[in-house]
C-alpha cells in the first residue's frame, strides 16, 4: 500500500489526562507542592538574553551538582528530558541484542511502549499475587532487566537484597533500575553502581522535586554505560535540556531543606490516608511511593469509581488491565485534598 508500508507504526503510551479546568489532580503522581524557592529565585534571575545561544550539550551545571549531591563522578551521571527521556535514550542504547528484555507484567506501562517503538523484544515477567518481583524469574537468559524499584502502579518497594539477587545473576545484560519514587521509601542501589558495571539507576525530579512541568530526569552507571549513552544521544538531538531547565535542576538539587521538607509533608499525608481508606473497606498493600494503589470496597468496581470521582472533578488513575483492573492508583495530594477525595468515596460508596 505505498508509503504506509514504510511507515513506523506504533501503540503508544497513554499518559494520564492534562484537565485543562480546576480539579483535584491525584492521577499522574505530581506534587502537590510547589518546587523550591530556589527553583523559583533561578528562574528569576535567569539572563533570558541567553537564550539566543544553544545550551550546553552536556548540561555541564546540572550533571556536576548531581554528580556532587549524589557522591558520584560526573562521568558517572547522564541527564534528559524527563526520566522518560532517559529511560528511552537506555532502551535505545543497552537493547540492542536479539535477546528478550525482561521486566515485570505489572510495571510502568511505558516500558513495553519503548520496546515495540525500538522493536526490542520482550517478555513480562508475572508478579506474585502480591504484587512482589520474583528474583528467580530474572535469572533466565536475557538481552537486558528492567525494574522500577518502588514499582508503579502497585507502590511496592522491593529490598536491595532482591535488587542485588537479580544483579548477581545477570553479569551479561544491562540492569535498569528505575527509581522514580525512591524518595518516598525503599532502598536505593545507587551505591551498587560501583560494584556492578551493568547497573543504571534512574532518577527523576518530576515527583519529590516537584518539577513535573520542567521535565528533568538523570541517572547513574558505570563511566563507560554513561559513555555509551551519551553517543547515542549525541546521534539522535545532542541539545536536549535547555538553558532554564539547567539552571533549575542545579537550584533544585542544591535545596536539600526544602526537598525534606515537602517529601516529609507526603509521607505525613500517606500515613493517615491509608488509615483512612482501610476505614472505607479499601484494601491496599502499604506504599513506598507518593500514590496509593487501593482496591474499593466489594460491590464497586474501580471503573465505576474512577467515573463518578471524575464526574466530581476529581481525577485518579484507572488502568483497564488484566490483573489489576480493579484497582485504582491515587496520587497523595496535600491533606485538604484528601480529605475531598474521602467525603466523594463516602458518598460513592454508600459508607
Ligand atoms: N518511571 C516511572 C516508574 C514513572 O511512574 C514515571 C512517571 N510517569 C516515570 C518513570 C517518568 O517520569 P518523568 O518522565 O516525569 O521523569
């Protein structure tokens, strides 16, 4: 059929809705907190005559105040648009095999996204029935692991233990960690990237730097992964931050304050929803993670509350999945909003 047959044709990933009217927002994982008045100050005092010049292709700021917060090299650090950004530039570069590319069934749904869109093959691997990664699922042959560690949407945490399990049995493929919610709970492997050389850990400021809007992620690996990485980049657009979003992640990583600050104020929060939702008849395994992954109570499926939440302006996630179709993923809002979202579910649920 002509030209259709040379056309790249994909199932994309479905981010969750952007409502463009006032509404309380708990279904993409935001904060509900602004980013730091430092963030703010930088924007301020940004030279926006600048702006006529291309930025740093290597994000040179940004990358050596990661580099120093994190206690890394800057060779060990690669930043990008969103951590989005970075995890599509490591599927590109570290997939590159025939092999398949193993991650869980239930897992950040872009993962299998990036895989068709680079035609890298894959296979899911089946969470228990409680939603816990299986370490010996990981030790089959592969062409690359990736583990979002909390995993989304289900908020588990795994141990570092687990973590180091599917390193030690995987020498010969690269290991993606994605640590997107790390600072709301679980373990870190950061440290492991110096004992295993196939390790990437990734990063991202969109939650508990509140910086969704500026689209700023990174991560962390062994100099020559880095290295490989950055080629790859450099082939496909070598400018991808620009001038602002720079000089607000260096601001953002050096407010240490305000960071625990606000990650504190979300885990406050989550503390006292949860006991909130089990007085409901939800049922939820507990969060490592700025969301709640709750099932409703009997007699209300996670569609219907999901419609009539919306019907109210308020906005949680619902994924038509095998498996977890009855669940519902609630972002923590600030206590205000929660407590909104608990007269809705009272009313919703007849309780
Ligand atoms: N990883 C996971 C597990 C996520 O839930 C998200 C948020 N959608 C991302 C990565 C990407 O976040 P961002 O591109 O905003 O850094």
């Amino acid at each position: 059929m002509g030209f259709e047959d040379n056309i790249r044709k994909v199932t994309p990933y479905t981010p969750g809705e952007q409502p463009r009217n006032k509404v309380i927002k708990l279904n993409t994982n935001e904060c509900p907190y602004s980013p730091s008045p430092k963030v703010i100050g930088a924007m301020q005092d940004f030279d926006w005559e600048r702006l006529r010049l291309y930025p740093d292709p290597a994000m040179t700021e940004f990358t050596e105040s990661l580099a120093k917060h994190y206690g890394v090299k800057p060779s060990q650090v690669f930043a990008g648009v969103g951590s989005d950004d970075v995890l599509s530039m490591c599927f590109l570069t570290f997939f590159a095999g025939e092999k398949p590319v193993l991650f869980p069934d239930i897992t950040y749904s872009f993962y299998d996204v990036w895989a068709g869109v680079y035609r890298i093959p894959y296979k899911e691997k089946k969470l228990d029935d409680e939603f816990r990664i299986v370490a010996a699922d990981y030790y089959e042959q592969n062409g690359g692991v990736v583990i979002a560690n909390p995993n989304a949407p289900t908020g588990r945490g795994e141990s570092l233990e687990l973590i180091e399990d599917i390193l030690e049995h995987n020498k010969d493929s690269v290991v993606i960690v994605d640590e997107a919610y790390i600072d709301f709970g679980a373990e870190t492997a950061l440290p492991l990237i110096n004992k295993y050389n196939n390790l990437v850990v990734v990063r991202t400021m969109s939650k508990s730097r509140a910086l969704a809007g500026m689209r700023l992620g990174y991560c962390f690996g062994n100099e020559k992964l880095i290295k490989y990485l950055n080629d790859v980049k450099y082939s496909v657009n070598s400018y991808t931050l620009n001038m602002p979003s720079i000089a607000v992640g260096k601001a953002a990583i050096e407010d240490k304050e305000y960071f625990d600050e606000i990650v504190g104020k979300v885990k406050a929060t989550r503390e006292w929803t949860a006991k909130e939702f089990t007085s409901l008849g939800f049922t939820y395994s507990s969060s490592d993670t700025n969301f709640i992954f709750a099932k409703p109570p009997e007699g209300y499926s996670g569609e219907y509350v999901f419609e009539k939440l919306k019907e109210q302006g308020i906005y949680v996630r619902h994924f038509n999945k095998e498996r977890i179709t009855d669940y519902l993923r609630i972002t923590i809002g600030t206590d205000e909003e929660m407590n909104i979202l608990f007269s809705a579910l009272r009313e919703i649920c007849d309780v």
